[in-house]
C-alpha cells in the first residue's frame, strides 16, 4: 500500500489552507479532493477531505485545517 510521508501530508494540510487547487507533492499533478461533511447523527465527526492522486495511485482523509 503506498502512503503518503509525514512531510507530504504536511505539505497538503498547507495547500488545503492556502488554495482551493492541491498539487500531489510527489508527481505536483493536481489532486481530487473531495470535501466529506460531518454527519449530523455523529457530531464528533469532522468535516474532512479525501484526497486522490489518480497517477501515483494514492489517496488519503485529511481533516479540514479550519474546522
């Protein structure tokens, strides 16, 4: 499974705060981030983001930086 390092997903936290356009830090292609909202029948869960980069294969769920 391929993951992205503590360094990487720093560098997303920093876009998501930054811009409304994320580059993948690995291949700088531009990701798919797709906002997930919290469910009202759960409120301790956050408002996130799930994150793609369709050429490197990889994805991951970042909490939203603002919330």
């Amino acid at each position: 499974m391929n993951h992205f390092s503590a360094d990487e997903i720093d560098k997303l936290k920093s876009s998501l705060l930054n811009t409304s356009q994320i580059n993948c830090p690995r291949c700088y292609k531009l990701l798919d981030h797709t906002p997930i909202p919290p469910r009202k029948d759960l409120p301790y869960v956050r408002n996130r983001f799930w994150i793609q980069c369709t050429s490197c294969d990889i994805d991951l769920v970042l909490d939203h930086p603002k919330s």
